[in-house]
C-alpha cells in the first residue's frame, strides 16, 4: 500500500506519493515536490541536533523553519477502514 502525504503550502492543500527509498522523511518529501533547496536548512538541522540536549529542539527547529518556508499542515494521509 503506497503511503501518501498531504500539506498545505502557500494556502494551498497538496497530496503527493511518498516513499522512504526516495526521501528521508515527509518533510524532505514535500520540499522536494515543491522544488525547494534544503542544502543550508540540513546544515543548520544539523548543528542543532550536535548542541541539543534533546530530540525537541530539533523537532521545534524544524516545524517553525518550514513554517517560515510556506508551509503547515504536514502529515501521512491515514486510510479511512
């Protein structure tokens, strides 16, 4: 079963496939689709992620720069039983 993500960039609500062999996670995924280059924001995640004293801080330094990006709303599309 393909798994799918949806997020809202700009305003404007977007569905796209998603695969673990192409992306790394959903947010690399929905940049990717967007044409967005995230070579400076993974530097800086990762420099983070050396400083941190817990997995938090680098999931808040992530939710508010690609909120900063355009976009909100991420997440896998769950399939209705």
């Amino acid at each position: 079963m393909a798994r799918q993500v949806q997020y809202t960039f700009h305003g404007k609500t977007k569905t796209i496939a998603f695969s673990y062999d192409r992306h790394i996670d959903l947010y690399e995924a929905v940049a990717a689709a967007e044409g967005i280059d995230l070579t400076s924001f993974l530097a800086m995640e990762q420099q983070v992620a050396r400083t941190a004293k817990d997995k938090a801080a680098i999931k808040n330094f992530r939710q508010q720069a690609f909120t900063k990006m355009g976009f909100s709303n991420i997440g896998f599309v769950r399939d209705e039983p």
